[in-house]
C-alpha cells in the first residue's frame, strides 16, 4: 500500500492510538500493567507520564477500548463521533464555550466562541481549525474537540471548517473549501492576525492549505500549527515501525487465513501526487521558506513523531521558525482527551504560540 493510500485509509480510530489489528486475547507479550515486550525486550510505561497518563495508556494498550474500524463509511463516521461525543462532553464541563453553525463562503462551518466573551486584544483575531479524521471522518465532531480548548482559553473565535472528504470527494477538494473560507475571512480580518491549525489529516490540511494560499496569491495566516502531523504526511521514519508495538499492537502470534473483504474505501490523497508541494509543501524547500512561524505537537508513541521532526528540521534549514514539541510516550492525537495533564499543557503551549505571533 502506498504512503498517500495508507494516509486516506487512517481514521479517528487512530487518534487514540489505534492504528493496527488488535492482538489475541491472552497475549501474554502484554502485561496488565502495560508493559509491552517485544523480543524479549520489556518497555515499560513511561516514568515521565502523569499519573492520568499512565493510567489512560495502560487502558489503551490492554484493554483495547475503542475497537477496530468498520468498512461501511456511514457506520464508520458513526462509530467516530460516538467517539468523539465522549471526548466531547468533559471537554464542554472543562471550557465554557458557545457554538453556532454558519456558512462561510459556500462551506458548513461550526464558529466557537469562549461562553465569557472573546478578550479584547482578540476581538480581531482569529483561529481556523480543520479537523482530523484521515479525510473520512471527524466533521463537526473531532472539529469540536480540536476547537473548543483553544477558543475557551485563548479567549479569541475559532471558525472550524466541515471540509469535503473521502470517499465522496479526493484531492483538492478539501483544500479548495478552505481557500474558499479564508478568502471570504479576509475581507474581515487581516492575514497577520489569522491562526491556522488542525490536527492528524487536519494538520496536513493546515499545511496544504499555506501552499495553496501561495499558489493563489493569497497572504499567509501570521501562524501555523501542525499537530500530530508533519508537512509531508504522517508516515516515515524509526516511529512508524516502532509506535504500533508500544501501544500495544503487535502481529498476532497465530495469523488467521487471509479473507475476502470489500473493496478498501478510496483514500483521499490515493491519486494525488506526493512529489507535489500543494499535496506535501515537504517536497520544495521555494514552498516551505515562505512559510509562517509553524509549531508542531506530538509524541514518542505516535507514528508521526518522525515525520513531525523531519518536518520542523527541514523548516528551520530553509529558515523558517519552527518549535516542536513532543511528550514522552504519548499517542496519536492525545491531545483529544483533555483529562490528560500532558494534553492541557499541550494546549497551554498553542494558546502561548499563536498570542505571540498573531499580530496585536
């Protein structure tokens, strides 16, 4: 399977660190306290977890919560807000946010505002997320989750963008309606006071879209945050052979026999090209050094974190301002569970990066 078609095929399942088979019950390569080993050698939890995060990644590791994907699209986005409902719900307990529907230059979009009122050197600024979900999945669901921490504490307006995905749609579909939402934003607001940002295939949007604004002449956003995602897709690297096997995802001992399925569901980067810096801006240094300050959030046990590396060392080699931060043993998409220390400090180093790069 190729890298582009292994990217459309990844959905929110991997978000909480579900991105392979589950192993046999009984397993005993896994220990009940989350210790994996893997050829005889035996990883541990990390010591440098919280107390929370310990305890959540010993229940993704064992207990395998969230189960594995379903081949129906409409099930399977189904199954994703389920989800994302209960990420959802503390999160709203936690930020007092309000949330209304509009329409921004012909695309859906859900507007998220701090229940408090937006603080006063915010009332021109502005944040756009778009979502992850692998391209399939998360519309207005895992928008929420990305948009409600960041509006709550930054104090500022969040536009979340409900972009056109796979398999209904491929390859520049998404990018087009963001386009086409920035573009009406800036008659509103000025590109030096906008964030831009979104998380897993949301964060290859994000990237996507800044090589977009340059291919139609339009100003960069005064900032850019990548998270659980790189400039150049989510595969590469030590992490992608490494991540599923210390969450806990390890080739079964006894492989069942092969099985017809149905056809996989089209992938929406499966026919784009990956040499194309609108697809990956990764791949032309001309494209990436005329990007905006870019922050990067991810983790040890994710299997972007390679990517995300690479990512961050090719914007400063074109010299680009980039910080990457990365949490020691933390998935894919952890900053999905906001009862997570490790994902609220996350979210106290978003709100610090855009305040100071987004103009006054």
């Amino acid at each position: 399977m190729s890298k582009l078609r292994r990217l459309g095929a990844v959905g929110l399942a991997a978000l909480v660190g579900l991105s392979a088979p589950a192993m046999a019950q009984g397993d005993d390569r896994i220990s009940e306290n989350g210790t994996v080993r893997l050829d005889g050698v035996e990883v541990p939890l990390s010591s440098f977890l919280s107390e929370e995060g310990r305890e959540y990644l010993r229940h993704l590791i064992v207990d395998k919560p969230f189960g594995n994907a379903v081949p129906d699209i409409a099930e399977e986005r189904l199954r994703q807000d389920g989800i994302m409902a209960a990420f959802l719900k503390p999160m709203r307990e936690r930020y007092a946010v309000d949330i209304h529907e509009d329409r921004i230059g012909g695309v859906v979009v859900d507007v998220v505002t701090p229940a408090e009122g937006i603080a006063p050197e915010n009332a021109d600024r502005l944040l756009i997320n778009v979502h992850g979900g692998g391209f399939t999945t998360g519309g207005r669901s895992a928008s929420l989750v990305e948009s409600v921490p960041l509006a709550a504490l930054m104090k500022i307006k969040v536009v979340s963008i409900d972009y056109r995905m796979a398999p209904e749609y491929q390859f520049p579909a998404a990018s087009e309606d963001v386009v086409a939402v920035y573009r009406e934003l800036l008659k509103s607001y000025d590109a030096t006071k906008i964030g831009l940002y979104g998380c897993s295939a949301g964060g290859v949007l994000a990237a996507q879209s800044v090589a977009w604004f340059q291919a139609h002449e339009l100003p960069a956003p005064a900032a850019l945050g990548v998270f659980c995602a790189s400039l150049g897709g989510y595969f590469g690297g030590d992490a992608t052979m490494t991540a599923g096997a210390l969450n806990g995802y390890l080739p079964p001992l006894d492989p069942p026999p092969a099985a017809n399925g149905p056809p996989p569901v089209p992938g929406y980067l499966d026919e784009a090209d990956s040499s194309d810096p609108l697809v990956y801006p990764l791949s032309s240094d001309t494209v990436m050094a005329q990007f905006p300050p870019t922050l990067f959030i991810s983790g040890t046990r994710s299997f972007e974190f390679s990517a995300a590396l690479n990512s961050h060392n090719a914007l400063a080699r074109v010299g680009v301002e980039s910080q990457l931060h990365g949490w020691d043993a933390m998935f894919h998409g952890f900053i999905y569970n906001s009862d997570l220390p490790e994902a609220r400090e996350a979210y106290d180093i978003m709100v610090h990066f855009f305040q100071t790069h987004l103009a006054d």
